[in-house]
C-alpha cells in the first residue's frame, strides 16, 4: 500500500513548523502490517472473483481485519461462517488465512464444491509438524489459544485426544502426559515470542526428550514486528497498535510493548478510535500495524495526528522482509492482482 510522501526533515531534524500546534515525533515501527501469508489469501480472493467472477465464497474472515473483508465484500466475496452456509454453487469456496480442520475440505468435496485454499505456507507447516509426530507415536502438546481459528484448525487435522492445548505457564507445568519418552509440541504462529519460549523451556525442563520444530513455530512476521516494538518501546510516550481487537498477532504487540516499558499502549482498529483522552502531553509517538492491517489504516492514523499536532515522522527499520508465497495453481492463470510495495522499506 502506498500512502502520502514523509516529512523530509532540515538540518534541525524537523519537517517545519505548524502554527499554534505541539510538536509530536512519531516512529514509525518497520516491518509493521501486512504479512506474506496475509498478503497472498487476500490475492487469493481477489483473483478469484477475476476469474469466476462475484460471488466467491470465504469461510470465516479471510485475515483478521474488518477494513479487509469489508473492502472484498464490495468485491464480492460473501463471507460465511461454515460451509452449511454455501448453497448448492459451482462458484468457488475459500478458506481462510488461519486453516481449517481436515473435516471442511472433506465437507466441501463431499458437497461438490470447488474449494480453494488460503491457509498461510506456515500454518500448514504446523500441521504438517503434527501429523508427523502423530504418524510416529508422540502425544502432542499445541502452545496457542482455545478457539482462535489457527488453533482450530491444527487440533482438526488429528484425532480427537491426539492434541493438547497449553495456552499458560500453569498449563505447562500442570500437564501429565501418557508417555514423556513419547512427547513432542507445536505451537500456534502468532504468539508472544517471550510468552511461548518460557512455556517451552517449562516442557523441556521437565520431559527432556520433547521433540519441538525444526524450525520455530511462531512465524517470521510475528517475531519481526514484536521486535519491532521493542526497539522503539524506550524512545516513546505511547504507542498505537493499528489491528482489529481478535487478531492474536495485534493484541500481542499491545502487550510486548506494555513490558519493554511503555505503558500507554493501545489498540486501535482505524483512527476513529484513537484514545485521544489518553495521550495527553506527549511528545513522541509509536506507530506500528498487525499483520493483517493494511497501510492505509497507518496513514490514516498518521494524518489524523496531523491534525492536532506538528509531527515529524522517523520511521525505525529493525529487519527487511522480502518473503513471498506462490498462489495456488488454480489461479496462476489469472492476470495478477495488484502489486503491494514492501513498506518495510518504503514507510508509507
């Protein structure tokens, strides 16, 4: 997404002056927003609706951001909260972001229907993980949150008992597995980095011979915007989260930056929600986006600033993102949808 140019400070670090308003530095997290895997499921409806044209089905929220789903539903995507709600169709059906259990894309073929499947590469990478370990006998733990539909979709992909969940330290420390020489874990994507590695090291403390990932489970997007944060957390007054109130990756970066320090941290779905009450006398601002918020809600953020005070934004650039998922094939066919700059790079 692209947005309005950055101030372009002068020799005194500053963009200019605006009469009668207080000055207000804003850092400008980086990577903050869209994910890869975000990214791709929303390419995956629009190129869908290009070449079956509307409507096109979507199970649950294609990603976890309203501006998104209303944005494809002036498309023309219906989204739908099971396949119960689909009615007899050759149009397209498809899954969201954040996975399902094996039982819908059974449901779906059973029904006929064309499916097509948005789960994020690395969520599948999880399930792949706890199939692997259920085919070679270990009981599974799953580090992640009851309900959330990540979570869902994993525990769907074994048995019912196969799977179980620890969402707490007490959690990991209560748990009694059937065999501990038997014991492997997984965890959801979007986690707390800090929370999820105190949760681990309790398991590995007390069954040494835990299987975990070969590779961390709690994806690259997460762990750079959590990062992100705590890089500017100490340099700043308050900080606003731009991201909807259930996405697990928003809420997160709310409470990562709460414990580096900065206790005026607030969620924000789009700049009519900005706790104005709350920011009284300060003079520095943090900025960053979930990986499901688009760019425009941060400009939107910023603008509104504008407003109300002189501001100067820096953006702070901790890691460069430059990962991307192929679409799936059944769609490779289609002119591609729009590019999105890298604003990691770019800022706004």
């Amino acid at each position: 997404m692209t947005g309005p140019a950055l101030d372009q400070p002068n020799e005194n670090g500053r963009s200019g002056t605006v009469a009668g308003l207080p000055a207000l530095r804003i850092l400008l997290a980086a990577p903050r927003g869209f994910c890869a895997g975000v990214d791709r499921a929303i390419q995956i409806v629009e190129l869908a609706l290009l070449k079956h044209g509307p409507p096109v089905y979507v199970r649950h929220e294609i990603v976890h951001n309203r501006f998104v789903v209303d944005s494809l539903k002036a498309k023309g995507a219906v989204f739908v909260d099971e396949l119960s709600d689909v009615p007899e169709t050759t149009q397209p059906v498809i899954f969201s972001a954040h996975g399902v259990a094996k039982s819908v894309p059974a449901d779906a073929k059973a029904r006929n229907l064309v499916s097509i499947d948005a789960t994020c590469p690395l969520v599948l990478k999880v399930h792949n993980e706890a199939k692997r370990h259920f085919e070679d006998g270990r009981e599974i733990v799953l580090i992640g949150h009851a309900r959330h539909p990540e979570v869902v979709g994993t525990m769907g992909q074994l048995p019912a008992g196969a799977v179980h969940l620890i969402e707490t330290e007490d959690d990991a420390r209560r748990f009694m597995p059937r065999d501990p020489e038997r014991l492997a874990f997984v965890t959801q994507t979007t986690l707390s980095v800090d929370d999820t590695a105190a949760m681990v090291e309790i398991l590995k403390a007390r069954f040494p011979g835990i299987a975990g990932p070969m590779k961390e489970d709690i994806c690259y997007a997460t762990t750079n915007r959590q990062a992100a944060v705590k890089a500017i957390a100490a340099r700043i007054d308050a900080l606003l989260v731009v991201g909807a109130p259930y996405s697990s990756n928003s809420v997160r970066l709310v409470e990562v930056a709460e414990r580096a320090g900065c206790s005026r941290s607030f969620l924000v779905q789009r700049a009519t929600d900005i706790p104005w009450d709350k920011l009284d006398g300060i003079t520095s601002l943090g900025i960053t986006a979930g990986a499901s918020a688009p760019e425009v809600l941060v400009d939107e953020v910023i603008d509104a600033f504008r407003g109300r005070f002189d501001v100067t934004v820096e953006i702070v650039t901790n890691a460069e993102e430059n990962v991307i998922f192929n679409i799936p094939r059944e769609l490779r066919d289609v002119a591609p949808a729009p590019a999105r700059a890298p604003q990691s790079k770019s800022g706004r």
